[in-house]
C-alpha cells in the first residue's frame, strides 16, 4: 500500500510544476520588455515564470513612438498543482498561482 501512494505522490508531481513557459506578445512586434530593470526579451518571445502565489510579475514595455506600458500579468489558478497541493502535499499550494501561459499587451502609439 505504500509503495502505492507513494508512486501516485510521484506520477502527480509529473503532472505540476513551479514554473510556467510563458509567451508574451505584443499588437507592435518588436518592442522592448523589462523585468525589474532588466530586458528580459523582444516580443513576441517566450520566458520561464515562476507560479509561486507571492510572486507579481510586473513589466515595462517600451517600443519608438508608442508610451511605455507599465502593467503586471495576467494570473490565473494551476490546476494540478492545486488539487496536488490540497489533496497530497499541502506546500505546493503555494505555487498554484501563476502566470497565464499567453500574455498580449496592447501597445498605444505617442
């Protein structure tokens, strides 16, 4: 019986993560986004964003011609990591909310 609970704990956390791929884009290709100051890509690119429930992920997006866009993205629930998390191994609540796996931004020329 416990080698049994213990290969389900195992096949679950297959299903979850902490991370989430996250593909931000952009209505003008091409622009600039920052993360605490730090250029993190030129849309439309992908990064790695952690789920952790504390954890805002705020932007700065700026392209010539357009005003800077200041916004924070989009979250949402992770479902295996929240049934994972409340039926198995309580902890991983704490990663259960996180970014939406595509971001669009609406760029606004000058």
């Amino acid at each position: 019986m416990k080698k049994l609970v213990a290969l389900l704990v195992l096949a679950s956390f297959a299903f979850m993560g902490c991370s989430t791929m996250v593909r931000i884009e952009t209505s003008v290709p091409g622009a600039t986004v920052r993360m605490k100051g730090v250029v993190i890509g030129e849309t439309p690119f992908q990064t790695k964003l952690t789920n952790a429930i504390w954890e805002e992920h705020s932007v700065v997006v700026e392209k010539d011609g357009y005003r800077t866009l200041r916004t924070d993205l989009d979250k949402e629930f992770k479902g295996g990591n929240l049934v994972v998390g409340a039926v198995l191994f309580w902890p991983l609540l704490l990663w259960s909310y996180g970014p939406e796996s595509r971001q669009y931004l609406e760029l606004v020329e000058d």
